[in-house]
C-alpha cells in the first residue's frame, strides 16, 4: 500500500505539471508560483498524463467568464480598493432595488466603476441580498470581475465563493478549477474543489461524476506534504472525506476509502457540522459556535460538556476551521467569526470573504445543509454569520 500511494503521489504531481502548461497561456502565471511561495513545476514530458479531475482549460474558463452574458468585454486595467467608496454607489443601487429600474442603474454606475473588481463583489452582493430572485443578475455582476486581465488568485476564489452562494454550481466548479490550476502549492486550492463538488451532490442531486473528484481532490490534501502554515489542514480534509463516505454509502457505493485504514473511523457520523474557510492567505479568521446552553466554543476552549469540538485556530493560511458534534442537543447553534488579522488584504476586492457551511443529520438519514459567503470588512470585530436549529 504504501508504494501504490507513492505512485498515486507522483501521478498527481505530474498532473499539476500537466495543469500548469496548460495554462501557461494565461497572463503571468509564474507570479501566481511566485505569490504562494513554489517553484513552476517542470515540463509534463511528450504526451504526458490526462488532466487532473475536473481541470478547466483555459478556453473552456473564458467561456465561463461570458456564461451569464452582460460583460463589455475585458478590462485592461483593475482599479485598486478605495476604502469607504463603496458606500456612495452601493446606497444609489440600495435605493433602486426598492423602487425598481436595478439594471438600469447598475449599468450606468458600471461606466464609472467597471475597473473596479470591488465594485462588483458589493454590487453582486446586494442584490442577492435583497432578494434570492436576483441570483442570476447577481451572477452576471459578479462575473465581470473574470473579464479583468488578471490572474488574481483571491479576487477568483471570492468570485467562486459568490457563485456557490448564488447556486451556479457549474460557473462556480470552474472558477475552482482554475484556481487549483493556478495555485496547485496551496491546499486551499484542492479543498475549495472537495467542496464545491460536495455541496453539488447535496444540493442539486447526487452526481457521482463530481462525488469521485470530490474524493480524489481532498485526497491529495492527505497525501501532499505543504508549506508550514498549512500544518494540520489534514483534520479538515480526512473529516470531509468520512462525510463523503456516508454520502457514498447512502447511494449504495462501497469500497471507496481511498486512504490507509488507519485514518479511518469507524462509526464517525456526526449530527452537525460546521465548516469556516476563507480566500486571503496569511489570515486569521477564527470559528466560534455557541451551543443551546450558552457554552461558546473556539480555539480557547475547543471541547464542550455535550462532545463538540473545533480543529485547530488556523492563523496564516486559508483555514478552514470545523466545529464538528456526533449527538446534537435541539436548540439553536449561533455560528460566529471574529476576523482576527490579514497580512494580505486584497488590494483589488477590498475585502476577506469567508464561506461557511453547516450539515445537519435528520431523521431517516437525510442531511439539512446550510450555505452562505460573508465579506469580512470589519477588523477584528466578531459576526454573527449563520444560525443552526436542531428541533426537537
């Protein structure tokens, strides 16, 4: 086994190999090695292996960048955030949402702030806010930050991280994709791609296609050796791959454990689960969930009376941090993130944007999952970001 698992090691790092030719095409992707901290890969030899799973290339990812129609076409140059400029524009849209006439209005502000990647994450996210009907205009605001010529790591994962929340799961796993593509040294990278295919299965109808990718990419969480500030990134990973193995066994598949079986637990359903990531590196975000009796948990105090308990406080990289619970009590978990510190605040989105997801069992075997994306702008300052309700 464990020169099958060193073979599985090198064929993965020939597909990154594989990965990053093919989208050397794409403008400046050695500084992309260079912001995290890697290498460029050498060359795939002659006829080299096959993609890795669900790799976009990057004229499939252009595509995607027009998929919601509406974009003017690329944007040569990206206006840096301006702290605090966001709330003229944003009250203007805020007033045009409730009187009507939103589309109108976004396109005349687009002429004066289409440079601005900042521009459209806020836009997008107001009006999705305002209303879930507005997830496919949303979207399509969201997207122009794609038609920016640049290859800005956070800027794609925030766009990701939108495109999940607003449900185009498609758009989204290509968004991931190419990240991975571009940043194949950070282990975020694989897990955003684990997790994307994940809420996919859960959301939209099983897919086994996205459920074996999902099992190959948080694999490779496992079975890579990362940079330091990742240490201990395996916890959330080898949590994620026991979920996707209840969500195998639940249709019918077996024999899916693809580790050594030392890393699996037997019987290691859980009740609730609660999932804090982020897309800025060198961040601290950190996960606090307080239980129906009032009981917070964080890194401080990381095991409650009823058997939660939350990963490690992830300071430097992208977390995650997971607050897992076998036998929930009923009541309501309130989920908390404190934005602690960024070394690596975009200059271009202006913000952190934090993803969080909780799993809840349900009678018969059935799954309640909860969704949504923040954008951490208050330094320093706790945010209730979601609330967990177990009945009775």
């Amino acid at each position: 086994e464990p020169q099958q698992y060193q073979q599985q090691q090198q064929q993965h790092q020939q597909q990154q190999s594989y990965e990053v030719m093919a989208c050397m095409a794409a403008p400046a992707p050695a500084a992309c090695f260079m912001a995290c901290g890697a290498a460029a890969p050498p060359p795939a030899p002659p006829g080299g292996p096959p993609p890795a799973a669900g790799f976009v290339p990057p004229e499939r990812f252009s595509r995607v960048s027009h998929g919601f129609g509406g974009a003017d076409g690329v944007v040569k140059n990206c206006e840096t955030y301006v702290a605090g400029k966001e709330q003229d524009y944003l009250k203007v849209l805020e007033d045009a949402l409730r009187s009507g006439g939103v589309e109108d209005v976004y396109v005349r502000l687009r002429k004066e702030h289409g440079s601005s990647p900042s521009f459209f994450l806020y836009s997008a996210s107001l009006v999705l806010n305002h209303s879930s009907e507005n997830a496919v205009l949303a979207s399509r605001i969201c997207s122009n930050c794609l038609e920016m010529d640049v290859q800005d790591v956070q800027m794609m994962r925030s766009v990701g991280y939108f495109l999940l929340k607003a449900d185009r799961m498609e758009f989204a796993l290509a968004v991931f994709d190419r990240v991975r593509a571009l940043a194949p040294a950070e282990p975020q990278s694989f897990l955003d791609g684990a997790l994307a295919r994940t809420l996919r299965c859960l959301r939209g109808g099983f897919q086994e296609v996205a459920f074996r990718e999902a099992i190959e990419l948080a694999t490779t969480v496992m079975n890579n050796h990362w940079a330091d500030r990742f240490a201990e990134i395996e916890w959330p990973a080898v949590v994620l791959l026991h979920l996707l193995m209840d969500i195998g066994a639940q249709q019918g598949l077996k024999d899916l454990w693809p580790l050594e079986d030392k890393f699996r637990t037997p019987d290691f359903a859980l009740g609730l689960v609660v999932w804090l990531g982020w897309d800025t590196d060198h961040t601290d975000i950190d996960l606090h969930v307080v239980e129906p009796s009032g009981n917070e948990i964080f890194y401080g105090n990381n095991r409650s009376a009823i058997g939660g308990r939350i990963s490690r406080d992830f300071t430097q990289g992208y977390g995650p941090e997971v607050y897992v619970l076998k036998a929930p009590p009923s009541g309501t978990y309130t989920v908390k993130a404190k934005y602690y510190a960024s070394q690596q605040q975009s200059t271009l989105t202006g913000a952190t944007s934090a993803v969080i997801w909780a799993l809840r069992s349900t009678a018969g075997g059935g799954a309640e999952l909860q969704f949504d994306t923040v954008r951490m702008d208050r330094n320093k300052q706790m945010m209730e970001v979601m609330k967990v309700v177990v009945p009775a």
